[in-house]
C-alpha cells in the first residue's frame, strides 16, 4: 500500500523550495519497493512492496503440476495449460497495477525525481534474491517514471552508479561500510544519527542531485535547472497518454475504463 505524507507541514514542503532544490530522491528497494524524500530529510512517500510472484507461488506451482500430469495433446492438457496462463497474467497485472499506481504517484507530485543507477542485471546472478529483485521489478518502474514524468514535461535523473547513497550519512557524509542488508536503520558511528535506511538513500539521493544539478541563467535573467541527459534504460513502448476510453465497448470486450492506469495497448507508439 502507499503510505502518503500527511499534514501541511509535508504538503507545503517541496512548493516553498525553488527549483534548484525541489529534487526528489528515490530509493527502490525489497522491504519498501520506493522510499521517496527530499535533501532536508522529508519522506513524501512510501510504498510497500507487494510480492505478488510470492503470493501467487503457490497457486501457480499446483496448476504447473496439473499440466504435467495431464496427457500430452489431450483436451485436458490444453484447458490446464489455459487456467495455468491466466495465473501468470493475474501475477503480472497486479504487479503492473501496483507499479502504475506508484510512478503515478511520484510524477503527479514531483516534477523532478532522481534515481539510482542500478546494475539489475547483476544483482540477479544472487541465487537468494534474482527471484525477490525479479519480482519487484525495478526496471519497469523506472521505464514508467521516465516516460511519464516527459509527458508532464519533468526531469528524471540518474545518479552515478557507484554513489554509496544507502551507506553515507545524510547528515554529516560519513561512510558506513559495514552496512549489511539486515540493517533497516542507519546508524552513523561520528554523529549518532539514526534515520530509516531507505529514507536515508533518499536523503542521499536528492542532495547528490542538487550538487550535480548547478543552477544557470538562460540569458534572459530567469533560472534554470541544468538536467543530466541520463534517463532509465529501456525503450519507451506505447507511451501514449490514455485519457479517455479507445473503445466503446466494455473494458472486458477490447474497450477501456477511465480509471484504467498505464498505456493503451493499441495506441501507436512515439
């Protein structure tokens, strides 16, 4: 579930900040799938990670086994292969949902975001977390942060990959290395600072954009934000906006909903 910052106090926050500093770092991890906060320590969002391969495991390991133990090319066979697909699908769309729902929630409330240049693909090669870090799905939100922070005409920046922003202090800049995946609270060892470990990564985001973000003048007296060119990996597929419903028809017959979250599957791609 998102768990929004409540309050005026956190609602005024980032209006009263000029722009040089309204940057948003977010961090992605597996006990919180995005932690979201300011440079001045500031959590604007926080969202759960839902685990939906995890929670659909077991379902879908019993309609595997009904699959194999049907006669090959049998009609059987092919109505357990079907029920064995729409698991999958079901998995993949409440997954899909719960990412849409977050990017939308960052890009609605945060026109420039910064986030972590990870290396996916290796972490995967860890035999105890590939399935975890497959499941969260890292990437796609990203993709989907990308693309729909351009159509609101924001900024998505990608911070240097070897930036240790879960293992520096976010107030006086030490580095823990002894940091282990267990610890969910940082614990600066020089200040005494304690702070949640993803918001600290946030923390440490945001301010890394800002320092790489110098603010310029476009010669007509007026400030601007000069953004790095660095944006998630991935191609942009189908970003069209979805405002209104394709078809007439139900959303269960090829039409769809205006409550309907992503892209339309049958808009043509930019």
């Amino acid at each position: 579930m998102l768990e929004v910052a409540q309050g005026a106090e956190r609602r005024d926050h980032l209006r009263s900040e000029s722009g040089a500093r309204a940057w948003v770092g977010v961090d992605r991890g597996l006990h919180a799938l995005a932690v979201a906060g300011s440079s001045d320590g500031v959590e604007v969002l926080r969202a759960g990670n839902q685990r939906t391969l995890r929670r659909g495991l077991p379902r879908l390991r019993r309609l595997s086994r009904a699959v194999s133990r049907k006669k090959k090319g049998s009609r059987n066979r092919q109505k357990a292969a079907v029920r064995l697909g729409r698991q999958h699908a079901r998995i993949r769309d409440r997954r899909n949902h719960h990412l849409h729902q977050v990017s939308n929630q960052l890009v609605k409330n945060h026109a420039r975001l910064v986030l972590e240049d990870l290396n996916i693909t290796g972490m995967t090669t860890n035999r105890n977390l590939s399935r975890a870090i497959s499941d969260a799905a890292w990437g796609e939100l990203a993709r989907q942060i990308t693309y729909k922070q351009a159509w609101r005409g924001g900024h998505v920046l990608l911070a240097d990959r070897w930036f240790p922003s879960s293992k520096t202090c976010s107030t006086c800049g030490t580095l823990r290395k002894g940091l282990a995946l267990t610890d969910r609270m940082f614990e600066c060892h020089e200040c005494g600072h304690v702070m949640d470990r993803d918001l600290n990564a946030a923390v440490n985001l945001a301010a890394w954009a800002e320092n790489h973000t110098p603010a310029v003048t476009d010669g007509a007296g007026r400030g601007v934000v000069r953004v790095g060119d660095r944006q998630a990996a991935g191609p942009v597929d189908n970003a069209y906006r979805q405002d209104t419903p394709t078809h007439p028809a139900p959303p269960g017959r090829g039409g769809k909903g205006l409550d309907d979250v992503g892209t339309s599957q049958t808009a043509p791609a930019v």
